[in-house]
C-alpha cells in the first residue's frame, strides 16, 4: 500500500452512490480500503458513461480508485463470516442502507469486539422521521433537499444540477465524519456510530435560501428567495452572455473601480448622474450598474475580459466550457489529471482536490483479491 495520511487506516466499504465518493476521498490519501462485491461483480460497475473499445465503467474506474475488491458470496457461510472478521478488525466502516452486505454483517456486534471502530451509517434521510423508511436516487434527493428548487430562473421550471453532485456533497460529508470520529477515537478509545443523512447534507449548503426563508420579511426582501439563474440574491453578481462565451461578473467590492473602468471604456452610459450616487438609490444603482456591465459585457471576449478582470481585482469568473477545462493551462500546469486504469487502458482522470506537503494523494489502480486471503494475506492482524 502506499504511504499517505491515512497510511495504516483500515476501512471497510459498503456504500452505494450516496457515500462512494467518500470511500474514495479516504482510499486516495492512503487508507486500506476494502470493498466486497457479489460475484457478478458490484452493480456499480454498470454505470455509465463506458469505454468505447473495453465497455468499462469510467465512473465506476474513478470512484471506485484505491481499494482492493473482494468477490463475496453471501450465500456462502464461510465467507459471510470472513467479511464480519474483517469489519471487527477494521478502524471505520461506511454503510448505506440497502448496500451489498450490510444486512449480513453485525455492525453493533463488531462495535462491542472492536470498541474504537467507527460506523459511518450513510441513509437518505436518517433513522428517524416521517420520512426514514423513503428512497431518495440523486434527483429526488435534490429536489426533496431544496437544490433543485434554488435552481433557474423564473420562466423556467426548477432545474437538475448536472451529474449527481447532491451524492458527491455527501459523500463528502461521510468522509469528513469519519476523519472526525477517526480522530476522537484515537484520542479516547471510544468509537461511535455517525449517522449522516444524505438529506441534511443537501440542505446544510441552502443557508442562504433558509435565511432568507426565515428572516426575509425582516430584510425587506419577502420569505421566498426566487430563482434567478446566474444571478446572486444581492443582484449585484450575474453570469453575463460575452462573445463566443459568458462570464460570471460583479461591481463588487469596489462599485467605484467598476464604475471607471467602464468609464475608461467609454462604456458607463448614464452612471455619472448624482441621482445613482444619493445612498438611498443604492438598489436603483446596483440594478442600472448591472444593467450598463450587460451592455458592455456582450461585445467582450470573456477571456480577454476575465485576464483584465484579474489585473484590476475584479472577481470576475470566466465561465469555462468544459473542453476549455479539459485542456486548462492552470489544471496542467499543477499536474492535476492523473493516468487512470480502465480495464487493460489507461486513461487521464481527474486528480483529487487537496496536495498534501508530505503525504501526497495518490491513485491507485483497483485490486481484486480472493476470500482466502482475507485473514492470511491482507495483514489485518488481530493485534489491531
């Protein structure tokens, strides 16, 4: 195994799509991860997209990355019972309702065993509630979790965030907690089950909407905040339609800089008038501002303008279309994209997102192994 922060940590994997990405924050820094499956192999392997010339998962070669795959057969006694050794001699497990395995083994049992283990329980929507017995696939999180509700603009209906970035915020969640309770129990002994609903991780990210929901009346504002695509609820950022692009653009922090800037572009219309400088036509200025920057942004190239923006400490955005970011300078520069093994190719993948100084992330390629080398061969001792 390769050295890394979580060199030495045991972890065993029983997620589905919900948590999988958290199983793969951990195995890249180092830790030991296993992950059964059946014998037809893990469903997951059936995701798409696919290899055009192998017929390979490459989602599934991305978040399945650095773990050892163990063919279990759960009709099998004995081999149901070498998972359970491996649960009782691992430092976290990482469970999700439903997942491969998980209603076979004794997570409570191995707790009692094993006093420092740590149970990640991963579920949609916790153990409690109206709602505990409900299923919930990436759309339906998002939509039961507000994401999808916060999402377009006004003539439209509310939108699907692309992929199924509602799993990958919890996923992330579920790494987090396990880091947490990991080091609380090297420090005490004491391990504890973390219940981490995929539900709750979606709406923690809504704190914007949920203030305005709460305190809106308070703020003027009304309870509802409505969808507005691309623009911020200060209306004072927008994503901006440029030449052959868009660009995310803002007057803020600095509405002055802004304001010559566009002036030295001959560009600032009517802005000068002292009527958009009294402070209690501020909302009347933000909107004419931004109405002018649309004006001025629509014959930019977003490119150009964002390198401009950077030189002035502008935080513009320039609004990468995804085979710009394929081929990125400052992802390259970085060394980001990483070769990938998918079946017998290997590809470039996506790098992770952190560097550590000592104890770099690093891929490594899936490893099958066998039940028989569950005890004797995985040098997870019972020592531990």
């Amino acid at each position: 195994m390769a050295a890394g922060p979580l060199s030495g940590v045991r972890l065993l994997d029983l997620t589905d799509e919900r948590a999988i990405y958290g199983a793969k924050l951990l195995a890249d820094l180092g830790a030991d991860v296993v992950r059964p499956e059946p014998p037809e192999g893990d469903a997951l392997r059936k995701r798409g997209p696919h290899h055009a010339q192998n017929g390979e998962s490459l989602w599934f070669a991305y978040f399945g990355s650095s773990r050892r795959f163990l063919r279990t057969d759960v009709n099998n006694a004995s081999e149901v019972a070498q998972l359970q050794q491996l649960l009782e001699r691992a430092d976290i497990v990482i469970t999700c309702d439903g997942g491969f395995a998980v209603d076979l083994l004794d997570v409570q049992g191995a707790r009692q065993h094993r006093p420092g283990l740590v149970h990640i329980a991963v579920s949609s929507f916790g153990d409690s509630g109206p709602w505990k017995d409900f299923q919930a696939p990436d759309l339906i999180a998002g939509a039961l979790g507000g994401a999808v509700a916060a999402t377009g603009v006004p003539e439209t209906t509310p939108l699907k965030t692309f992929g199924e970035l509602n799993f990958m915020v919890s996923g992330t969640y579920a790494a987090i907690a396990a880091l947490s309770a990991l080091y609380y129990a090297r420090a005490t002994g004491e391990g504890q089950r973390v219940s981490v609903p995929v539900h709750e991780c979606i709406t923690s990210c809504l704190e914007q909407v949920l203030m305005m929901s709460w305190y809106g009346e308070k703020m003027g504002r009304g309870r509802i905040l409505p969808r507005q695509g691309g623009t911020h609820w200060s209306m004072a950022f927008t994503v901006m339609p440029a030449k052959s692009g868009a660009i995310m653009t803002t007057p803020m922090p600095d509405f002055d800089a802004q304001l010559a800037w566009l002036v030295e572009e001959d560009a600032h219309q009517d802005l000068l008038e002292e009527k958009y400088h009294d402070p209690a036509n501020l909302p009347m200025y933000i909107g004419r501002m931004m109405q002018v920057m649309r004006e001025w942004v629509a014959g930019q190239d977003p490119e150009e303008l964002f390198l401009k923006a950077q030189e002035r400490h502008a935080p513009y955005g320039w609004v990468l279309p995804i085979e710009r970011l394929a081929d990125n300078p400052q992802l390259a520069a970085r060394e980001w994209f990483v070769p990938f093994q998918v079946g017998d190719t290997t590809l470039q993948g996506p790098g992770a997102p952190f560097r550590f100084s000592e104890t770099p992330w690093q891929y490594r390629p899936p490893e099958a192994i066998t039940a028989d080398m569950v005890v004797s061969e995985l040098g997870w001792e019972t020592s531990r």
